[in-house]
C-alpha cells in the first residue's frame, strides 16, 4: 500500500481506484443474466479502448487471448482493470495497466481461481514490457492452464 506523506491512510491512486470500484458495483445494480454481463463486456471494452501504447497492447492482446482460449470466462472490470470471470463472478485474470499506477510496466494476472497452481510455489503476475510472438504463445498457454 502506498501510504499518504504522513505514513497513515490510503494513497490517492487508490482512493480513486476504490471509488472507481464502487462505480463498477453502481452500474450493475439490479441487472441480471444478459443485462448485467452485456453491461459488464460495454465496461471492459471501454476500459480496454481508453488505454494507450504497451497498456493498449497487452489488453487487446491479452482480452483476444482470453476470447479465443476461454471463451466462458466473462468480461468485466474491476478497478478499472479488464478483467474475466467464471460464471459465479470470481475474477479468474485480469491486466493491471501500467498508467493505472504509474509503474514501470503492465502486468497479466491470476487470481486463486486460475489452475495454475504448480507445487508449493507459483507466479501468479507477468509483467509484459512488449507484445511479441513468444509472450502472445506464453500468455495463450497460461490462459489456457488457468481455465484447464
């Protein structure tokens, strides 16, 4: 958590990120089945179309991934961020952008939903500084594990 000058409290990148949330739940209230999932898709694809270069990237990128591989997993947000989930509403994955924070780069992540558990120990956040071939055929793999 970043904390305010005084060392106490939320930073304003994440007040801001929790009223961005509380929006998210706003807009959705009282929706259900097709309503509430054609509204969430309209959040998502608009989150996607705000971004701009790496972050633009790696959201198309990873949101066809998640599309051609996944293809029950339902867009969202949440905080903001694209992201898909399973059919109770559990976040699966999800791309931080970098602007989101202003960091050094995106990250592709898996929520404790995803399959990707391996042994005693996993990654579970890819920071992506570039779309290439061989990080479009990583992520296609690990979007496909993480639905397996």
């Amino acid at each position: 958590m970043n904390a305010t000058s005084d060392g106490t409290g939320f930073s304003a990148d994440e007040k801001a990120a929790m009223k961005q949330r509380a929006e998210e739940l706003r807009t959705t209230k009282g929706l259900k089945g097709a309503a509430k999932q054609a509204r969430e898709l309209e959040a998502c694809i608009d989150a996607i179309d705000a971004l701009e270069g790496i972050d633009s990237e790696v959201a198309t990128t990873f949101h066809r991934l998640v599309a051609e591989e996944a293809p029950d997993l339902r867009p969202k947000t949440m905080y903001g961020f694209p992201s898909y989930a399973n059919a109770d509403g559990k976040v699966v994955m999800f791309m931080q952008p970098k602007s989101k924070f202003d960091t050094r780069y995106p990250t592709v992540n898996f929520d404790e939903h995803a399959n990707l558990d391996d042994g005693d120990m996993w990654p579970t956040s890819f920071a992506v500084v570039a779309v290439t071939d061989a990080v479009e055929k990583r992520l296609r793999a690990l979007v496909k594990q993480a639905v397996s």
